[in-house]
C-alpha cells in the first residue's frame, strides 16, 4: 500500500507550511521531489498542468528535483 505523501509548501521565508496554513494572500512554492510529475503536482494542489506551467514560465513539461515551483491559491 503506497501513502500518499502530505504536499510541502513554503512560504517567502522558506518556513514549511500545511495547504492549510498556505491558503492565505499570495504564491506559495513547492519543491520538486524525486518522483514528481507536474501532473502529479497539479492533482496534489488541485490545479492543472497548464496553470502550473503559465505561472512558472514553464515551455515544456520537464521539472528536476530541487526547483521551485510557484503554487497559486
């Protein structure tokens, strides 16, 4: 049985937040982790592949661990 793992978002400070806690004003960002898809990301923060790509400047669907991608509320 795989567990789905809890979404980690971090704020301009760079402190780790709940989504919960992350719903206030402003971009959150996510940070890439080995086995991440930018699909798997949009379904975890309940977006699309499109919006992520747009608010990132993303041209193609290749993500690497270790960046930072901005998540919009």
């Amino acid at each position: 049985m795989q567990h789905r793992r809890r979404p980690e978002l971090a704020c301009a400070e760079g402190r780790a937040e709940s989504p919960a806690e992350a719903s206030g004003a402003g971009p959150s960002t996510y940070r890439v982790r080995a086995g991440d898809t930018l699909s798997s990301i949009a379904r975890q923060f309940s977006t699309t592949v499109i919006l992520l790509k747009q608010w990132n400047g993303l041209s193609s669907d290749r993500i690497k661990v270790g960046d930072q991608l901005k998540i919009r509320g």
